[in-house]
C-alpha cells in the first residue's frame, strides 16, 4: 500500500545514503548519529532510515514494528541536518517525522510509543502519573504560583515528575528566588510542552497540548517564559507560533547568564574544580546557544571548564530525544549513546559531567552508574551546580 | 531457531544480527543503479576473530559471505549476488597503532578513512594518508579490496601500493598476516617476502581483509588547490605531462562538467600545491605556473582558472544531487594519460545520447604512468527511465574502456565478464586456480571475479 500523502514523497529519493551524517564535525568517527551508534547496522543510519521510510511509502515494504523501532529510534538530534552537504538537509529529520505522521494516521506504533501518547492524552504528561500530582515537585517551596509576575518558570513534565529531574527543578527555583527573579509557576494547570509528542508524529495531540498551554498562558497574561528543559524551550519557540502562541522564551541558562552578569546571582565555590558540559540538542544544534551554559559554568568561581571531544555542533546526543528519554529504543547497551557519552565525560578526568536538560540528566545518569563510573563522575544540572 | 541464525547471534551477539526484512532491504541495495540482491542475513562482526568463526560456519553450511566497508564502490559489488551472509565490517574500526618514526599506521579494516584523518590531524599532524576521492565513510579495508587510489595518487600510486601488511581472515576461516607482521615483527613493511598479491582488487573473493599497516606520508603545513584551464582536449597530455615533469604537485586532476555550465567544455586541471613555508609554495607556484604553464598563457590556449582555493581534507561531494535525484554511479578506469582527449569526446557523446550531463575527471596516477579516468552519470533514483539510462550510459562505457585499451577500475559484474572475456586464457586459469584453492566452496563474495 503506498502511501500518496507522505509529505516529501518528492524528495526523500534524493539521500544518496553517503554517510557525512553519522560524522562529527572533525571526522573523528561514524557513531555521531545516536541510532547508528547504537546499532551498527545500516537501517539504523539516517541514510537507511530514509531509504527504509521510502520503499514503505512506495508500498515496497510493509510495516512491522521493526520497522517502528527503527524510526523512532531517531532521537531528532540534527547531527544529520548539520552535516549533511546537501540542499535538502534542513528537511531530514521532518521527513522521519512525516514518516511517524503516517504511522500515527494509520495506526502503526511501537507499543512504546502508543504508552507514550496515551499518556499525554489522559494524564498530561508521558508517564502515566496523575495530572493533580504536577505540583509535588515544589511542595515545600515557597514558589509562588503564577499571578503576573514578570517571567512564568516552566518545569515541564520532566521537572515535574521525575524524581531527578525535580532536584534540580527544586534548584532552579531556589535560585532563581535567591537572585530576586519575578517569577511565578503554573502547578497543576501546567500541562505536557508537547515537543516530544510533535516528533513522535502526533500532530493532533501536539496542537491539543500547545492550545492548552497557549490558552493558559494567555488567560494569565504571561508574556515572558523561562524554560527548564530545552525541549519546551523549543516547543515555545519553534511550535507553539505555529497555533498563535507568542511569547519571549529564554532557556534557564541565558537568563542565569544574564544575572550573572548582572550580579544578582554570586555562585559560591565549585563542587568539583574540573567540569565537563555535554550539550543538549535542542539548545545546541536546533537553537545554536553554545555560550550561555559555558559562560554560566565558567563564572562559578574554582571551576575549570574541559571540553569532550565532541562538543558544541559535534556533540554525541544522550539519545533521549524525540521520545526516547521513556520510550527507550537506544538503551540496553555498553553502545547506548548515554553510555558511550558517560565514559567521553569521563575521559576528560572532570569530577562534574554538567547538563542543562532534565532529560539529559536522567539519561547520563543512569548511563554513569551502569558504567561503574558514580564514584569519579557526578551527573548535576547546571542549576544544581549555582543553587545557594 | 534458524541454525544459521543462531550461529551468528552465538558469534556476535543478538544484536548486531539480522534475518528481518528492514535489514535484507537495506543491505539489498547499493548506492549507484544496481538493481537489488537480497541476502538472507547481515551481521556484524567486532574482531577477526568473530570473522574467522562466522567463515567456518559459512563453509559448513555452504552459505555465501559477502563483506562490505563503506559500500561506497557504487559498482554493486558488495551486493550478496547468490544470498547468504552480509557482513558488515564497519565495528571492525579501531586504529591499532600510529608508528610516527616509521611512518605507518596499523589500523581495523572498517575503520573509515575520515576517522584515520582525523586521528592523523590529532595526533600526527605532520602525516597523512591517501584519501580516495570518496566519501569520508569510505573505509580503508573497501577501498584496498578494490585497488583504489587517492590523493596521494600523483606522487605514491595506488592506495594499494601504499601496503605495509595486511590482516586476511580466508574463505576456510584462518587468519594469515602478510609481510613483516608475519613473521612477528612491526607493520613496517610488506617487503621483500614472497609476494602473496592474492587479495588486492578481489572485491572480497578471495578473503577478508581485517587489519592493514597503511604507509604515511608528509603532510605539509599549507595546502591550496590552483585551476589551469585550456579548452582544447588534446592540450592536457601535454599539460599533465609537463606538470609531472617539474613534480611539484601533490595531486593533479583534469576534469570537465556540463554543470556547472562555466565547466562546460573546458578542461580544468586541478593542482594541489603543499608546503611547510610560504617560500616553498611561492617557489612551487613559480615552477609550475612560471616555467612550465606560462607557455599556454602566452599562445593563448590556457589559462589561470583559480589560485590559492583552499583544499580541503576529506572532500566533501554534492555529486550525488545533481539531478535532485539523489543518484550518480561511474565507470572508472585505468587509461594512459594520452587516452583523455578520446575519453572526453566519447564520453560526452555517451552522455549525450541518455540526457545526462557530462561528467569526466582523470586523476594522476604517478609521474603520469597512467590515470583513473571516470565517466559519471546521474540518475534520478525516483524514475526507473533515468535509473535505466544511467545503467545504459555504463554499460557503453565498459566497452569504450575495451576499445580505448584502458582497464576498468573496480567492474562491476558486467564490467569483469568483459574484462575476463579479454583476458590471456594463461592468466584467466591461474585466477580460477587461485580461487578454487582458497575458497573450495565458493562462499566468499560468489559472482565477482568467477571464472567460468
């Protein structure tokens, strides 16, 4: 059955599947496409994954759940669009998009991946866990709920629910109190960002989330955003527009630079003297902000900043994105990107692998302790490393 | 369980084997116009050793290995023409040893060739190796497979004469080591033991190359690309032959193009110039230009197309989109620098007749013993008519190599039946010979290079 609709129907055909994808910046090795990092095999590559979503769009291929796995594999990191040479690129990772469009369209979803977006639909969030519960992450803190102040804090389901991620959401708040920061939250009426829904391909309920946050927002006349996760981050800039939802968005990290510099945030002294940053995607590749984490981690007095080897546009993603952070399809593996990054952050002799992404975050984590490496290597949000 | 299945996942792990049909798919396909050739499994090994094993296993079950790097050939020859097993190398990518005073590199036969300039440009800054004039995932055991060659072509030959030792694991599953790693000593060198010539440019039928020592060679602190530009064909020989006299480049291409129309129908010379001071290439540029060029410039036959363009390691190609149809695929071969005027008109009446814009480039192989002269056409992989023109458009140009007395780089199949139909009957037994011995079940690669 060929699938008439498929978006680039016209132009998928045009990846010659020559490789510059799964490079770095430097060439230093074909493992920068986290899938293809992950599994070794060609169908697994961006070249393959595209020619695979083709011959299933021409009807020469059926669909199985193989075949699902392989294409929310993809963690929508963009290593591909930055790399690739040709004029397409732009396009490469919404043409796997396009592809989970049809999948949601006809039905045909990893088990994975239903979980997923049945969860957002009924609970607001991808867990599963009950939409009242939002707001436990900040119980025992004064933080005030949103009632004018000049900047929302969106915590985002991560921050809200994952008990890692909500450390350092704790954190975040503190610190943005401690700098005298006009901030209020939403609590329970805070929905999913519905980032990672749009590049699972569910395009129905990613509006239905974004309308919801929008009318949210609108109705208590919030007009700047602060974003604790990258990924709502770029749902706020690059989405929600999309449905009439504008607002000034900054990332947590550009508005800690910001009051750094300003003085009203004085970090006391580093927890470890050498810190490495893995960069997150949809800060790095998809918004191209390099400068604020590393001049946040840099302004912490003691603290030398070293670089992995793949960083900035070159950086390995965790592989947690597009979903992958609960659904999973990139774990179970000494080559599991999160893995492969624990032991490059360790590489590096730093103390601190620093994150500024709840996702990264659990999924680095998580890899450190697999890896053995806990006692030399600590996982910590940026946002923990300046808390008061 | 499928035996063979169960076979491989006890030998490398559940993971990096497959029997499901994305992967027979992918693996089905190479990147030009060949038309697909299933396999039943692909998996990949990590170590020679997993290698050796999943070939003795092979053999019992009379099942078909076919190994594959890069896949970059475009030529479809690591495509499982009678099934069987796909074996992946690409894991197989660790960079054994960087031997700076010797000037050698032991390296995994998967590992890719941009992986090894990086770690050149890393960690020996003054060395490099020849990169082919492919992709950067092109890796080094593929492109010896295929007697390829580089951009060190001009001044060092084929990348296959760039050897120090090689790694085989045979189609019976041992592991031999060839030159002075034989014996237990460094990678330094393939010579002067007995030639054992039994792998090079095989495709893989013979065995499968697991380690390599490639010879390095200085790298120069500057490097830029200069453009000579004539548009009279029968000029180049004559140029190549005066630029290899004065020998002051490092590569030296002659190329021409439909598109970009600025190309169209003339005749560039790439010239790379490399030097660790400026006064070096100020005096390269003077022999070159000065002494040897300024000739053309004076009677009014050629010109300075481009100076100091930077050259830049590896290439990046856009060759593949010309068309928008994601597809190219050429004939290459070995010609006598003298063959390009001949070359070019008949291959751009080729291109003619199939509506495909020209392409040709010859690259120098030595002090111009010979070049790579390439023919190219894109396709557009979206419509089988420009699949099959394209195909076509091959096909004649196999013959051309034939009947210009040149001999084709890496055949295809079509290609190695013409060259084998050609071949001193002497010779054509001697390979039968050669393969029956090594290969008594005919597993390895069946299809490339089989005598009849």
């Amino acid at each position: 059955m060929a699938l008439a609709q498929y978006k680039y129907k016209d132009d998928i055909h045009r990846c010659f599947r020559c490789g510059y994808c799964k490079f770095p910046g430097d060439w230093s090795d074909v493992t920068n496409c986290p899938a293809y990092a992950r599994f070794r095999m060609e169908s697994y590559s961006t070249g393959g994954r595209l020619w695979l979503i083709r011959a299933w769009v021409n009807g020469e291929l059926q669909w199985s759940e193989h075949l699902g796995r392989i294409v929310y594999a993809c963690a929508a990191c963009n290593n591909c669009v930055e790399k690739c040479p040709l004029s397409f690129s732009d396009d490469i990772v919404q043409m796997v998009v396009a592809a989970k469009n049809e999948m949601v369209e006809l039905g045909l979803l990893p088990t994975p991946v239903k979980t997923y977006l049945q969860n957002v639909q009924l609970h607001g969030n991808p867990y599963g866990l009950a939409a009242k519960r939002r707001g436990e992450w900040m119980a025992d803190l004064a933080v005030a709920p949103y009632d004018d102040q000049e900047f929302l804090l969106f915590v985002g389901s991560e921050g809200a629910y994952d008990s890692r991620a909500q450390q350092a959401a704790r954190a975040l708040a503190l610190t943005l109190q401690a700098a005298g920061l006009s901030f209020g939250v939403l609590g329970k009426e805070e929905t999913d960002d519905g980032n990672e829904v749009e590049l699972l391909g569910e395009d129905g309920l990613a509006e239905m989330v974004a309308q919801q946050n929008i009318q949210t927002f609108q109705k208590k006349g919030v007009r700047k955003i602060v974003t604790f996760s990258p990924h709502a981050y770029n749902a706020f800039k690059a989405i929600y527009p999309k449905y009439g939802g504008r607002f000034e968005v900054w990332h947590y990290t550009q508005l800690l630079a910001q009051l750094m510099r300003k003085g009203a945030i004085k970090p006391a002294g580093a927890e470890a003297a050498k810190i490495t940053f893995h960069d997150p995607c949809f800060l790095g590749r998809w918004h191209n902000e390099y400068k604020a984490p590393r001049q946040v981690l840099q302004a912490i007095p003691g603290v030398q900043l070293v670089e992995m080897a793949r960083n900035k546009k070159s950086a390995l993603c965790c592989g947690g994105g597009a979903g992958n952070a609960v659904i999973d399809l990139l774990g179970g593996s000494p080559d599991s990107p999160a893995r492969i990054r624990a032991r490059e952050a360790a590489a590096t002799g730093a103390a601190v692998l620093a994150v500024a992404c709840p996702n990264c975050l659990t999924m680095l984590e998580d890899a450190v302790k697999v890896e053995g490496l806990e006692d030399r290597l600590a996982v910590r949000d940026i946002a923990e490393l300046i808390r008061p | 369980m499928d035996k063979i299945y169960s076979a491989l996942t006890q030998i490398v792990g559940e993971d990096y084997v497959s029997n499901r049909p994305e992967e027979l798919f992918t693996y089905s396909k190479d990147l030009g116009t060949s038309p697909p050739q299933f396999p039943e499994y692909v998996a990949a090994p990590r170590t020679a050793e997993e290698v050796s094993r999943i070939v003795r296993m092979a053999n019992q079950e009379k099942v078909a290995v076919v190994p594959l790097g890069g896949g970059m050939t475009l030529a479809g020859l690591a495509l499982p023409l009678r099934g069987g097993i796909v074996l992946d190398l690409k894991r197989m990518d660790r960079i054994i040893e960087l031997n700076e005073k010797a000037r050698y590199v032991v390296i995994e036969a998967g590992a890719s060739h941009g992986k090894l300039t990086a770690h050149l440009h890393k960690h020996a800054p003054h060395l490099m190796h020849s990169e082919p004039g492919a992709p950067p995932a092109a890796t080094i055991g593929g492109n010896l497979a295929i007697h390829g060659q580089g951009d060190l072509a001009h001044p060092y030959g084929f990348n296959s004469d760039m050897l120090n030792g090689l790694e085989v694991v045979l189609p019976t599953g041992e592991i031999c080591r060839f030159g002075s790693c034989a014996i237990g000593c460094a990678w330094y060198t393939l010579h002067p033991l007995p030639d054992l010539g039994l792998f090079l440019g095989w495709n893989g039928s013979t065995g499968i190359i697991t380690k390599v020592s490639l010879r390095l060679f200085p790298c120069k602190k500057f490097r830029e690309m200069d453009i000579f530009v004539v548009e009279d064909e029968t000029l180049i020989p004559d140029v190549l032959f005066a630029l290899t006299h004065v020998g002051m480049a490092e590569d030296l291409v002659a190329w021409s193009s439909a598109i970009p129309p600025f190309a169209n129908e003339l005749h560039h010379i790439s010239i790379n110039i490399t030097g660790d001071s400026k006064e070096e290439m100020e005096f390269k540029r003077r022999q070159i230009f000065d002494i040897k060029l300024s000739k053309y410039i004076r009677d009014g036959v050629g010109a300075i197309g481009a100076v100091a363009q930077p050259s830049e390691r590896p290439q990046i190609s856009k060759s593949a989109d010309w068309k928008k149809g994601g597809g190219f695929e050429y004939v290459g071969s070995i010609m006598p620098v003298a063959a390009y005027p001949e070359c070019y008109r008949r291959g751009a009446e080729i291109s003619t007749r199939h509506d495909i814009p020209y392409t040709v480039l010859g690259r120098v192989i030595g002090a111009a013993h010979g070049m790579m002269f390439s023919w190219s056409y894109a396709f557009n992989r979206a419509d089988d008519r420009s699949v099959q023109h394209a195909r076509d458009a091959l096909h004649e140009t196999d013959d051309l190599v034939m009947e210009l007395g040149g001999t084709i780089w890496k055949p295809a199949v079509f290609g190695q039946q013409l060259l084998m139909s050609r071949m001193d009957p002497n010779t054509l037994q001697m390979m039968k010979k050669v393969k029956t011995m090594l290969d008594p079940n005919g597993i390895m690669n069946p299809g490339n290079w089989e005598v009849a």
